[in-house]
C-alpha cells in the first residue's frame, strides 16, 4: 500500500537511496534532502518501508510555479504512482496561475494525459553544481 504525504518531517538523507536513475551526475543524498525542505510544496510516496516516489514545487506562492522533479523509483514505476503525486502536487497550486515543468521530448505524452500543454522555452545547466 503506498501512502502520500507532504509533511518532511523526519524525513533524513538515507530515506532518499534509490533515486536519479541514469543521471549523468545525480544529486547527493544531502542536496537532495535540502531542495525538497527548500520547496514551495512536496509531495512524497512512501511504501510501508520506504520513499518510493517524490514530486516537488517552487513558487512565488501568488502567481506562477515551476515543477522541476518528479522521480519515482524503477521498482515502482508503472503503477500510477507517479500520476498521482503530479495529481496531488498540481491540487496544491489550484489557486495559481500557471504550473511549468521541463521535460525530455520521451515524457511529453505522459505530462498530455495530466493536461499540460507543450510550451516553448528556454533553460541554462550548470551540470558543474551537482
């Protein structure tokens, strides 16, 4: 049975193994653990053992917001888990005007079937910081 949550606390460093699969240089555990306590919302996945699952939110917290992860781990993809912290992070930000999130061209269709709209952008990446 997997939970959903989006309260952090106790949440440490070693409840975060498994993610960033393929990464060329993923996070740290550390990092990892600072941007989600630095996040406007989170929504996190939990097992009854683990964190399987993770989206998270930054805002202005009157206008816009941006998603910029939503990870969840390979043994658990295909079981809505995924859609359903996108469902629950975007319910978060009703009130807002827009929600954005990048992507690679592979995962649009996924982010069509939630209701997004492809829009043009633009985006720098320091790969050097993680």
């Amino acid at each position: 049975m997997i939970s959903y949550r989006t309260d952090l606390n106790g949440l440490t460093e070693a409840d975060l193994a498994g993610f960033f699969v393929g990464w060329p240089t993923p996070p740290s555990p550390a990092q990892h653990l600072a941007v989600l306590r630095g996040s406007y919302r989170v929504v996190i996945a939990r097992s009854p053992d683990d964190v399987v699952g993770f989206v998270n939110m930054i805002s202005d917290g009157v206008l816009t917001a941006f998603v910029p992860w939503l990870e969840v781990r390979p043994e658990f993809q295909g079981q809505g888990i995924g859609t359903e912290l996108m469902r629950r992070i975007v319910a978060e930000a009703a009130h807002l005007y827009s929600v954005d999130l990048t992507c690679d061209d592979a995962l649009r269709p996924y982010y069509e079937r939630l209701g997004m709209t492809a829009l043009t952008g633009m985006g720098l990446r320091n790969r050097a910081a993680l």
